[in-house]
C-alpha cells in the first residue's frame, strides 16, 4: 500500500547526541515536510521540501537539519543544539505545494531526550 | 505571532450532539483552509477542505462553514458519535507551493 513510513516509532536519546530520523514515501509526490507536535502547541514545521536536492527552513529549524538526496527520502536530524528536542515529529507528503491538496501525514517518531 | 487562532482548546459533547470547533484568520492571501483529524498516537488525516470560493461546504456528518469578511471558519460534526473523539485542527495556506499553518488543536471528547 502507498504511504509514508516513519522510523522508528520511539527514541530515547542522551543530551548532547544527535539522531536521526527516518522518512519515506511511495506516493511520488515532490513535496515533503516535517512538523513537530508539543501538547496544546499545534504543528509546527521544522523543513520542507518542494523538489529532490532542494529544502527550506520552517518556523522552527534551529538546532535540526534534513537532506533530500532522493525523491521518496526526507530524513531528519535533531543536533545537540535543539534546546528541547524532546516531542513528536510528523513527516509528510504532498503531491506538490501543500494548497493543491491533501497532506499525507506517517504515523510519527516521538523522542524523548533522557 | 500566531496566524490561524482555533477555539476551543477542549471541547466535550454528547452523542448526539453537534460539536462546533472555530478558526479565525488574519492574513487575506489564505486560500485553502482544511481541517485535520488526528486520533491518538497516530497522524493526522485530512477530513474535508474548502476554499474562499464557497461559504460551505458538506461532506456527510462534517460541514465547514466560510465567513470570508470576518476571515473565520468553523466545523461543524453533527450527530457526534463516540468515534468522532479526536483531536482536530484547522489550517491555511496561500499560493500554490506554499505550506499549511496549522491552528492549535481542539481535543474533542464525545460522551457516549
């Protein structure tokens, strides 16, 4: 079946690693993005990308990186330099910008930071 | 500062009932509005769109209703039923390639 595939669902991290994660589609849809979710805070975006090699910073990018080497990957890292890593990040897809129609959301990577 | 405002925070019904959850809006390019369902531990869904173009629009038990000079928007679930619980949130967008700002989030309990 077509969808997104995020990975893993959950992960613990010491203060000062890094990590990284996963984010796949099969839909073939251009664009891609990643939102993180605080309780009562909404979705906030962290990246996105409209186009393979090509990605811009959301509202909230500090401290997070992401790369887009293949059109069906967005991976991203949470950097020791996220203050307050710990949360549940969505990745999703569009067929390309996010009003021509639905966002197709995984199933979320919560992180907790130990 | 925040761009899509989303009342109320938490919202309790009973079944039966209609649950009524409110967006206002401050930025005029918004073109696309749809609202999201998101179950828990899970992501969210799109679960019906409109755009300024109409002042409503029903899928079902779920209808939005567009107020384009007061730049609010409300769904609206009639008939609320227990699977309904969720929390729900709205969102804009404006041009083509742009990306969704989402509203906060109403966490709906629907008593059975």
């Amino acid at each position: 079946d077509g969808g997104i595939t995020q990975s893993p669902k959950y992960l613990f991290r010491k203060e000062g690693q890094n990590v990284t994660l996963s984010c796949e589609q099969n839909l073939n849809h251009d664009a891609m993005y990643w939102y993180r979710q605080d309780p009562g805070q909404g979705l906030r975006l962290i990246y996105y990308s409209q186009i393979v090699n090509d990605f811009q910073k959301g509202d909230i990018a500090e401290g997070y990186s992401v790369s887009r080497e293949k059109k069906e990957s967005f991976p991203l890292t949470v950097t020791s330099a996220q203050k307050n890593p710990t949360a549940f990040y969505l990745c999703a897809s569009s067929i390309q910008g996010a009003s021509t129609g639905e966002l197709f959301f995984g199933e979320g990577s919560r992180l907790t930071v130990l | 500062q925040q761009q899509v405002k989303q009342s109320p925070q938490s919202l309790i019904v009973q079944k039966g009932g209609i649950s009524i959850i409110n967006c206002a809006y401050e930025n005029t390019a918004f073109d696309y509005f749809p609202w999201y369902q998101q179950f828990p531990g899970k992501g969210p869904a799109l679960l019906i769109a409109i755009r300024p173009d109409v002042s409503e629009k029903k899928e079902g038990r779920f209808t939005i209703s567009f107020n384009k000079s007061a730049k609010q928007f409300s769904l609206h679930i009639m008939d609320s039923q227990p699977g309904d619980s969720a929390t729900y949130f709205c969102a804009a967008s404006k041009g083509r390639y742009s990306t969704l700002t989402f509203g906060k989030g109403t966490m709906l309990l629907v008593s059975p």
